[in-house]
C-alpha cells in the first residue's frame, strides 16, 4: 500500500465522519427545525401582532 493510498483512505474517512456528523446532527435536533441554520432561534415573544378591526 502507497503512500497515496493511506492519504485517500484518510481523506474519505475524515468525509464520512464529516457527512455522519451532518446528517446526526440534523436528526438528533432539539428545536423544531432540524436544518441547524440558525433562522428557527429568533425571538419573537415581544413582538405584538396587530388584530383587525371590524
């Protein structure tokens, strides 16, 4: 086995643990939204919505 061998079989295991990490991540989430982009942890308790009047 060469030396370019080991660094591919390096490179691919460091891009499963990397793709695994993701895709666990993305089913092990705790908020409502599981994409983790962040846009689901606004805080908007202090913002009135208006009613219509009638």
């Amino acid at each position: 086995m060469g030396i370019q061998e080991i660094i591919l079989i390096i490179l691919f295991a460091g891009a499963l643990f990397y793709v695994g990490r993701i895709i666990y991540r993305s089913l092990n989430s705790k908020n409502g939204c599981a994409s983790n982009c962040n846009k689901c942890a606004a805080d908007f308790s202090k913002i009135k919505i208006p009613t219509p009047k009638n």
